[in-house]
C-alpha cells in the first residue's frame, strides 16, 4: 500500500477501514539466505538494503520483542554529519545523505527536520577545535558555519550567553543536521523490507548461534532452530552477549544513557543545540516537549533505566545552559542501553567465524548511522568485503593501536 494524500482523505471518510498491515507477521521458515539477530534500525535497513541493492530477499529478521520497541524508540533523535576524522567524517556523511532522501524512497514519514545543530563553545582553545573540525566537515563535503555569540543569539536568544563559569563564545552551525522521529525510523525500514520479501519475525529471541568447523550453520531461537549459511549480529547494547553465544568476546561495554522530554511547550529552541562544557544536548520536538538528555551512566549495565545522580548531573548542565528551562515540568524520561567501544567508533566487521558478521560499538552515534550502518552492512553481508565508507572500522583496530578517538579522550568507555 502507498501512503498518499488521496489515500488518507480516503480512510479519513471512510472510518480508516481500508488500512492494512505495514507488514507481515509471519512465521519463520526452517532456512533462509541469511539471518539478522535484531530487529532495531540497523538490522532493519540491512535487511531493506540487502534486498534493495544486493536482491538478496530470502532474508529473515529476528526481535525478541517488538519492532520499535529498542534502542531505536530510545534515544533522542539527533542526524548529524559533523565528524572530524577520515573513517568517521564521510561515513556520517554517506549517512546524511541516505536520511535527506529516505522518507521519498521509503514512502514513509519519519518526521526528518533539517533544523540544525549548533555545537556551542566555551573558550578560546573550543573555538579553535570547532574550526578545525569545520573546516574537515566542509572538506568532505558538508556544510559548517563558526557563529560569532551574537549570530548564536539570534538564532536562540534564551541561551545564558554571559554565565559566569562557560560564557558563550560562539557556535559551529551544521544546517543540514537536525532531528527524526526514532521508531518510526524503524517502522519504516520495516515496511520497505518487508515489501521486498523480507520476514521481520517479532517475539523470537535467539538463543544460540550454531556452528560446526568454525562456519556459522543458523541459531537457535524461541521458535526453533532456524538454518542460514550468513548471520549479521546487530543488536546494540545486547553485542557482547549475542556475540558470547559463538565464544566471542567483543570489545564492548554496555553502559545506560538516559533521555528525557519535557511537557508541551511553546516553540522555543530552534536547533538542536550542544553545550561544550557538559555533555548536554537538547532540541524540541514536533508536539513541544523539549527533548535533552547527557551522559552515559558510569557503570555497565544491561537495565533500560538509569539512577537520580546522573538525571540530577543532566538538569544541572541544562539550568547552566538556559536557566529558562527550570521552570518546564518533565514528562517522562528512560535509557538505553549503550555499547561502548574504547575509542568512541563503531564496528562493521566479519568475526573469527565464517559467515558470522557484527555491526556493533555505536556508542553515541547509532541513530543518525541507521541508513549508513544497513548500507555498509548489507555490502558486507552480500559482498564478504567492507564498504568504502566503513573499511576502517574493524576489529583490528584494536590490535594494532589505529583507533579512531573522535573526542580524543582515550580507551575509557565512561568517556565517550
């Protein structure tokens, strides 16, 4: 079914009786081609672009819970392209790209807003950092504006410019970032894989990965045993304990990043906006909630909830920042669950095991990857070889010492 207007004037005056399922609900077949653990964004556009660019169709996707109902429905929606390192700089690059035509080749609405980011800095050594990484982001090929404090107020005059402790020096203005709606990210990717023939199979949780002379042969599940000659683990935070059932040990932690929304507001923040001496973000979505969230809680752990001192650490940062916003009711908040890399990048990767591949370690940038992370994946998964844009994030990293520290902050996950 295409989405259009006259089809929704249609159901609008008809009780809304001709809508049928975005997509199947099937049951699994004992074999397929290939196999995705994880029915999150990233599994999901593997599977659409397995389909899409490789016509690989006989594919099935695994979630043990409900689609949308992850890490992707858990995070607060920032799309960026403003990385500084080669590796990392055009693979978020290729990803923006993919966002700016995705609802069109989707036919889905997932709410994309190029409202842009503006990274404040605080200091003359911030000032110089934010140029640096500009002038790599224009190289590349996207765009970067340094503001000056008062260019930064006009576009959002509520800031608290001249705090004593981290007055504002000025901003590094990325237009073509902005915000999405997150499950429904998912919900369409869901769909357009699944009109290419894909089973998105919801409530089967893999319970094993069977293997015999060191070639994967398909997993166990909740539903039974399910034979594939390829599987991709894509499963978030859950990395390192799916990757576990092969006898794998990743280089992962998995720590809970909390997120929270305010109540309806009106229309405030312009931008999604950065603050430089904390690690605080917030932008304000399509209902008015302003949504913020700050750094990872700094302890692993599996649990999608996070404590009072972080929570307390995030609305200090966003009192320091606009002191405005003290007088907003929060709504609600939850976590994720993160998986840590010790250099802050991801991995695409085969794995020791034939036939077994991972895309994992998004740390902080596994949503606005979604549509990059299925591209590379799918490549990898058809192919056996890594993608141009993603060749330098391998495992091996690790072994040789060639890591990409984005923040420049070191091998400690609680960091990044």
């Amino acid at each position: 079914m295409g989405y259009n207007a006259f089809q929704i004037l249609k159901e609008g005056l008809t009780g809304n009786k001709g809508w049928r399922p975005a997509w199947r609900d099937p049951e699994p077949k004992s074999e397929y081609d290939m196999i995705i653990i994880g029915g999150g964004g990233h599994g999901l556009s593997t599977a659409y672009y397995l389909a899409k660019n490789h016509g690989i169709t006989n594919v099935a996707v695994l979630e043990k819970g409900y689609i949308g109902g992850g890490n992707v429905g858990r995070n607060t929606t920032i799309v960026r392209a403003n990385y500084f390192l080669p590796g990392n700089s055009e693979f978020y690059s290729h990803s923006l790209k993919l966002w700016e035509t995705m609802e069109q080749e989707l036919n889905y609405n997932v709410m994309h807003s190029q409202r842009g980011i503006i990274n404040l800095f605080h200091s003359d050594g911030q000032r110089d950092a934010f140029a640096r990484r500009g002038n790599m982001m224009i190289n590349q090929g996207d765009d970067a504006h340094l503001l000056s404090p008062a260019e930064v107020a006009e576009h959002n005059p509520f800031l608290d410019f001249d705090n004593v402790r981290f007055p504002i020096y000025g901003g590094l203005y990325h237009p073509r970032g902005g915000s999405a709606r997150h499950d429904a990210v998912a919900w369409g990717y869901a769909r357009g894989a699944d009109q290419q023939g894909v089973d998105i199979i919801q409530q089967c949780e893999v319970t094993g990965i069977d293997i015999e002379n060191g070639k994967v042969t398909g997993v166990q599940t909740s539903k039974g045993p399910i034979r594939a000659k390829r599987v991709g683990i894509v499963t978030a935070g859950r990395s390192g304990q799916v990757a576990a059932m092969a006898g794998i040990k990743v280089p992962i932690e998995s720590h809970v990043l909390q997120a929270f929304v305010s109540e309806g507001l009106k229309p405030t923040i312009n931008n999604v906006i950065s603050f430089g001496m904390g690690h605080f973000y917030i932008s304000q979505s399509d209902k008015g909630g302003l949504v913020f969230g700050g750094d990872i809680d700094f302890y692993a752990s599996y649990a999608q909830r996070g404590n009072l001192p972080m929570m307390e650490h995030v609305m200090e940062a966003a009192m320091t920042l606009m002191p405005a916003i003290g007088k907003a009711k929060v709504l609600r908040s939850w976590g994720g669950i993160m998986d840590m890399t010790p250099d802050g990048s991801f991995i695409i990767d085969r794995t020791e095991i034939e036939g077994l591949y991972m895309d994992c370690g998004w740390c902080y940038g596994g949503f606005k990857a979604v549509p990059a992370s299925g591209w590379c994946m799918a490549h990898l998964m058809a192919e056996d070889e890594a993608h141009e844009v993603a060749k330098r994030h391998t495992f091996k990293r690790f072994e040789t010492g060639d890591i990409m520290d984005e923040e420049g902050t070191g091998a400690q996950h609680n960091l990044h």
